[in-house]
C-alpha cells in the first residue's frame, strides 16, 4: 500500500489484508450503534462503548494527524486524567462521551451522503454549468454553488469546485492576459469560499450547525433555520457588494453554449437540499427526538435511495449492489481520510463538557450581572471572541463548541440560547475564509498555490473586517 494512493478497505479485505486503514474503518463502524443509541435513547453505556471504538480509530489514525489536531488530542487526554481524580468525575467523564462520540458518527454518516453526490454525474454536470458563466453572472453563480456543494459536499464540495474553477481558468480563458487570469482567479475562488462558509449559519447538514445544536440541546435546528437562511443571505448580498466593487468590468464580450443539462443538474441538486432538509425537520417535530440522531439515521438512508437512483439510470450492475459498493469504498474505506476532522470534533465535544464543568458558574453569571452589558452586547462579545481567536490559530469548532457549552450552562436573563447559536454560527462564518489555520483556507489556498495568508487577508480581508462589523452591530441591536 503506497501513501499516495491508500489501498481501499475493500481491496485490502479481498486481498487478504488488514491494514491500519481497514482496522480504523472497522473502528468507526463498530462505534456507530453505540452513539446512535445513546443519541436515541440516552444509553450511557452505548457512549462508553463508542468511545472506545472512537479512541482506537483515533489512536490508528495518529501519524496521520495534524500536529495542532494531536496537540488537541493530548490535551484531552490530561483532562480527562484530572477530572477522574475530581469528585464526580467518572459521572462527568461518562456524560461527556454522548457529545464526543456523536459528532464523530454524523460526520462519518456525512461521508455516504458525500459518496452518493460524487457517484451522481449531476454533481460534475451543476459544476459545469456554475463555473461556465459570463463574468456578470459568474460570482453569484459559485457563490451558489460553493453553498450548494458545501452542504452536499461539505469539505470535499469546497474542494471539487475550487479544482473546477482552477482549470477552468486557462490562459486562453483569459484572452491571453495573465492579469485577467489572476482577477478571474481571486474571484472565483473568494465566491466559492464565502459561498461555502454560509453553510455554517443555517444547513442541517453543516458541521457548524451541528455542533452548535449538539453543546446546547435546549434548541431546535427550526428555531435556528429561519433567522439562519436569512443571515445568508445578508451575507451572500454583502459579497456581490464586494466583488463589484472590486472587480473591473469585463474586457470583451462572452459566449456561452446553452447547457441545458446543466440547469436540470443544478436543479436537482437543490431538490435534495430542499428534501434533505424537510425530511429532518418532519422528523424533528413529530419525533422531537435529538436533532443529530435524525441526521445519523435519515443521512444514509437517503444516500442509499439516492445510489439506487443512480444505479438504476447506470444499468449493468443491479442497483442494491451498485449502491453497497459504493457506499463501502467510497464511503466507509474512507472514513480514515477524516481523521483530522474527526479528531477535532471529538475534541471540541469533550472539552466543550469538561471545560463548562470546570468553569465557575456562579462567578461567570456574577460578573455578566454586575457588568450589567445587555443580551445584545453578550451576544456581540461572543462572536467577537470567536472571531479573533480564530485569527490566532483557535479553530471555531473548537472555541465556539466551549463558548456553546458553557452558555447553555448558564441563566442569565433575557438571552434566549437561540440567540447564542445564531452569534456564534455567525462568527464562525465570518473567520472561516480568514483565519490562517482554519481548515477551510488551508485547502483552498493549497488547492490553488497560493498562501493562507494571500487568499485570507489580502484577498477576503477587507470583506471580513465588514462582515465581521456589520455582524457584532447587528447582534448589539437585536431587541431582546
């Protein structure tokens, strides 16, 4: 097995080998039973289990991690260490592993929606046609697309469509002038992204949202959608603003071939958006069971109909085994690939419990009680906070995970907690595409041969420094 090319975890299997890959894909399986029936009917036990499960995946998985994702880990590990020796500490232990462990298993569930999109020639067809538009239209267009793709697609959308739009942008593209190439460059690629990051104020699917709803189980993924869907499009209105104002008109006129199949692709792919997004809500309110433990189990549901679909229109093989082959080699064989994303959920939602359970409650409403700041101006500091530290290396999921716990611990009042997810899930979207360690800017910048620091502050600096404004401003006017 080569590094740049891992062995699939069925190869290995009908080769007779088991790898590191396959054991930490089996890992992950094995975890998933025990987090979803913790996440359905509080079984304690279940969370214990997958955490184990969780831990040995991680553990199979280290030399693949980032050195800050192992730092995390590790820090974890001393804190677990101290609250063992705390009174109570094993009831907080094991309450802890009911957020670490579910997480981890949505975005391993993630991972088979994001198999049956790549599986879908639609998904190349939407991309085609949201890259192949006249410069007039072609920000809005991957502003879109980056949205659609990142809900779809999560990391791996952002990453597709910012390969297309690299390709796309050819030198004859350009009429043959390397500054064009460069502007066509940094606009698309800054739509794609600032697309990308509103995912985090609104999409069921979003690990932003997730995250959010899981440290403060006392809202509603409803409660938030509205107020969220209209946040993003505050934001989405505020980067056409930008890249007209800071792009030139275009040079020469365009010529675009109808692409028919690409609107019906497009369409399509907003039909699962839509019905991904309905089905979880009619679940949510006639269950009312836990917001994540629908997604576990509606999310590879949809992903198998959604392959039998496609095996179906593919003919040849039949459509159940079409749709297991792919779920199994492009989902679970490649579950190892999320290591580092895995590790930093697990992290933010055991430090996000162990972290709130250390922190002096009474203290904290004292001092927000004798500071007298209105719910507006607390909601304000909390995005602020997660923006900056953001721009300090401190991963959003990370920082407004803990900053989630510990509110929702909280009763201060007049601060509806539904207010405190939209802050938070609105600083997130603002850092996303400018903090230099964010995940999100990594790969987009590496993807294109530039630096974080280029895409993130040279490029979307000035957007995010006004995004960011405007957010806190309206935060501090909310009537609450």
């Amino acid at each position: 097995m080569t590094a740049d090319r891992p062995q699939r975890f069925s190869e290995m299997i009908s080769a007779g080998g088991f790898g590191p890959r396959a054991a930490a894909s089996l890992c992950m399986l094995l975890m998933l039973p025990g987090a979803d029936a913790r996440a359905l009917f509080g079984w304690d036990a279940g969370a214990v289990v997958a955490a184990a499960f969780l831990c040995g995946y991680l553990i199979l998985c280290w030399r693949h991690l980032l050195p800050v994702v192992r730092v995390l880990l590790l820090v974890c590990v001393g804190l677990v260490a101290f609250t063992l020796f705390r009174d109570g500490g094993i009831g907080t232990l094991v309450r802890a592993m009911g957020p670490t462990t579910l997480l981890p298993a949505f975005l391993a569930m993630l991972a088979l929606l994001r198999a049956a999109a790549g599986a879908s020639r639609t998904t190349f067809l939407a991309g085609r046609l949201l890259v192949n538009q006249p410069p007039a239209r072609r920000y809005a267009s991957l502003t879109l697309g980056g949205h659609i793709f990142g809900i779809l697609l999560n990391i791996g959308g952002l990453a597709l469509l910012i390969d297309m739009t690299r390709r796309a942008n050819t030198l004859e593209a350009g009429n043959g002038d390397p500054a064009i190439v460069e502007l066509r460059q940094r606009r698309m690629t800054l739509a794609v992204m600032r697309g990308f990051a509103c995912v985090a104020l609104w999409s069921p699917l979003g690990l932003a949202i997730n995250l959010l709803l899981a440290a403060t189980p006392q809202v509603a993924w409803i409660d938030v959608a509205p107020w969220g869907i209209a946040a993003t499009v505050g934001f989405a209105l505020l980067g056409l603003l930008f890249d007209h104002l800071e792009s030139p008109r275009a040079s020469r006129p365009f010529v675009r071939a109808p692409d028919p199949e690409g609107g019906r692709a497009l369409l399509w792919m907003l039909a699962h958006i839509v019905a991904l997004s309905c089905l979880t809500m009619i679940v949510e309110t006639f269950t009312h069971l836990p917001f994540q433990a629908i997604l576990i189990n509606v999310v590879p549901i949809y992903a198998f109909c959604w392959l039998l679909a496609i095996g179906r229109e593919n003919g040849g093989v039949s459509p159940p085994r079409f749709a297991a082959r792919v779920l199994r080699n492009d989902g679970v064989a490649r579950w190892p690939d999320y290591a580092n994303e895995i590790g930093i959920f697990s992290a933010s939602g055991l430090l996000g419990i162990l972290l709130a359970d250390l922190a002096p409650r009474e203290l904290i409403e004292h001092a927000f009680a004798s500071t007298a700041l209105p719910p507006g101006a607390i909601l304000g500091v909390l995005a602020s906070a997660v923006i900056v530290l953001g721009f300090i290396g401190i991963n959003p999921m990370i920082s407004a995970s803990i900053l989630a716990t510990v509110m929702a611990r909280l009763e201060l009042p007049g601060l509806p907690l539904t207010a405190v997810v939209l802050a938070l899930a609105g600083g997130w979207a603002c850092i996303v595409g400018a903090g230099p360690m964010v995940s999100t800017l990594v790969i987009v910048a590496n993807a294109i041969g530039r630096s974080p620091a280029e895409v993130g502050l040279r490029w979307n600096g000035r957007f995010t420094l006004a995004a960011s404004l405007i957010w806190v401003a309206i935060l501090l006017l909310l009537p609450l």
